[in-house]
C-alpha cells in the first residue's frame, strides 16, 4: 500500500485514474472566497475546458457574485476583486449556464477534484434543491500523479506545470489553471499509458 492511498477519494463518482485514458472530458477549475462551504466560503469563478477524441473543442469562463465582500488574501492570490465580481450573475444562473454548456453526465477532470466539488455540490443545491450532488463522474490529476509518482513529496498544480514544463506559474485563475491541467492530464497519459506499452 502507498503512503497516497490514505488520501485515495471513496466518492462514488470517482473515476480510477489509471484504468484507461479518457478521450471526451471537461476538465474545470475553481475559484473561491475561502477553503470550506460549509463556513461560508462561496465560489467566485467557474473555468473550464472542453475535450473531445483528445483535443480542446471549447471553453468557459464565467465570474460569479458571491453576494459577499471577496477577502483581501483571495483578491491577492487571484486578483479577483469585489467589484469584478459584484455585477456578474449569482451562482444559481452561473450553475445553470456551466450545467448547460457541460451537458449531461459528462466526466469531469479537477486537480484536487475534492475541493471543487465540495463547492459545486454545495452550489448544485442551492440551485436545484431536489439535486443533492454534481451529478458528474469524476478524475482526479491529483491522484494520478501520486498514483504514477508515488515517491514525490509534493504534486500541486504550481510543482506539477514546472516538473513537466507546462508553465513556470499557477495563475490561480480558473480558465488558465483548467487549460494548465488538461495539459498535465495529456502529459502523465502518455507518459504512463505509452510507457506501459513500451
């Protein structure tokens, strides 16, 4: 048993990372006003990136009002302001349009995928109340590098981009760091299912 498998998701959306490479997937990324839901925290923005047979066929973008003050460390880390955020829609018409542009049980592929979901779960509520989750199947780049690379000590996004040269900077902006992973996503497929055939 590796030292990861203690943090391994038993969500039963997730998908096994190493079973097989995916070919039609979203991969999306989160921003927030704190680290939790549960204590208030609120997405602020909704970024992600279309696959199909391996290749980017679109994008979304949208900011989201949190109908709150966004926190100076959050504006610091993102540069998402409280006024950027201020005339955008609230979270209900974003989750309607994301869910419409996602389409029905479509995969979806997040680093850390935990923590996004934590928060769409929470907005998927809020918006449909008869819904209790994000009803989308799920992979984790996370785990797949500790999976592929269980000897490295650290596997975020900031130390992933670099080790593969992907990019020097997590630009902690959800469209960027959706774009950033869907490339470490096609990166560690090769390198582990091309590597397993050689």
């Amino acid at each position: 048993m590796s030292y990861w498998d203690q943090y391994r998701s038993n969500d039963p959306r997730r998908i096994p990372p190493l079973e097989a490479p995916l070919l039609d997937y979203v991969v999306l990324d989160t921003e927030t006003t704190g680290l939790d839901p549960d204590k208030g925290a609120k997405l602020i923005e909704i970024g992600a990136v279309k696959v199909k047979d391996g290749r980017i066929a679109d994008t979304f973008s949208q900011l989201v009002n949190p109908q709150m003050i966004v926190p100076p460390h959050i504006t610091q880390l993102t540069g998402i302001t409280t006024y950027d955020v201020s005339g955008k829609p609230p979270v209900g018409q974003a989750m309607k349009a994301f869910e419409h542009w996602l389409g029905f049980g479509t995969p979806v592929l997040a680093h850390n995928a935990t923590f996004d979901l934590k928060f769409l779960d929470r907005a998927t509520v809020e918006t449909w109340p008869n819904r209790p989750l994000f009803d989308h199947p799920f992979l984790d780049t996370l785990e797949m590098s500790r999976d592929i690379h269980p000897e490295l000590r650290h596997h975020r996004v900031a130390d992933l981009i670099k080790r593969y040269h992907v990019g020097e900077v997590e630009q902690h902006r959800a469209l960027s760091d959706a774009q950033q992973e869907q490339e470490l996503y096609q990166i560690m497929c090769k390198e582990y299912f091309l590597g397993k055939r050689a």
